[in-house]
C-alpha cells in the first residue's frame, strides 16, 4: 500500500477550533436576535404580552364580606350578597369575587363592574349556596 502522509497537528487543532467556534458564533447571534425581538414587546395593565411593567393599584387593599339570607328551599341560609368596598379611584374596574367551601373548591363566582364610589354588591341569592358551606370569599380587582 502507498505511504499517506501524516495531517499537521496544526492542520488538526484548526478544524477542532472551528468546530467549536461555529455553534458559539451562530448561539451569540440567534440569542441576540432573540434578545433584541424580546426587547420591543411593550405590556401594558390591560393588554398581554410577555415581558413585565409596573402597574398602579387603585387603592391598598379592598375589603369583601357576604351578607345571607333565609332560604325555605335549602332550608337555611344562603348567601345573598358579597359587598366589595374599595377606593373611589377604582371605579369602573372589574371585579370578580369567588366563594369557597372545603378544600378551597369554588361554589360561585360572579364577575362586573365597580361603581362610581369603587364599592359593588354583588347578587349570589340566584345560586343558593348554603352560608354553613362557605369557608372562604376572594375578590380580584382588575382594570
């Protein structure tokens, strides 16, 4: 068989260099390129996007009880309303208020609008949930 001539260790180094050197360069540009696009997305308190802003809040902290009444076709209590009180500065915010019974499960939720005071009173009597099931009543202001 003929003598094949032995590649320069240089030779060799070069093509393990450039192996290496390609994926990084071509990573540096596609995470650039990403970087950049991600950059321009701009979001707002009432739009989704991804990225993040700071949002004002309308007021502190609102409050939100239940109030019952007597049910001949339970028999029992139920809850009538769930009155949300805020800031005046909410008003015309959503708000969705969610009761809960065991185990945090949701029992109803209703959903509007806050008034010109920030204050709702939310009407839960067509649901005829049980006042003795109720453990728990959130509320979410968005706006």
């Amino acid at each position: 068989m003929g003598a094949h001539a032995e590649p320069s260790r240089h030779h060799l180094r070069g093509r393990g260099i450039a192996r290496f050197a390609i994926p990084v360069v071509a990573g540096v540009v596609v995470f650039g390129a990403v970087s950049a696009f991600a950059a321009t997305l701009s979001v707002t308190g009432k739009t989704l996007g991804s990225g993040n802003a700071t949002v004002s809040s309308c007021n502190s902290g609102a409050t939100v009880t239940y109030t019952t009444a007597y049910s001949a076709t339970l028999p029992g209590y139920k809850v009538a309303t769930a009155p949300v009180t805020t800031a005046a500065a909410c008003n015309g915010f959503a708000y969705k208020v969610t009761l809960t019974g065991a185990g945090n499960a949701s029992l109803a939720e209703v959903t509007g609008t806050l008034d010109a005071s920030g204050n709702a009173s939310p009407d839960f009597s067509a649901s005829n949930i049980a006042a003795a099931n109720v453990t728990g009543v959130s509320v979410v202001i968005t706006g």
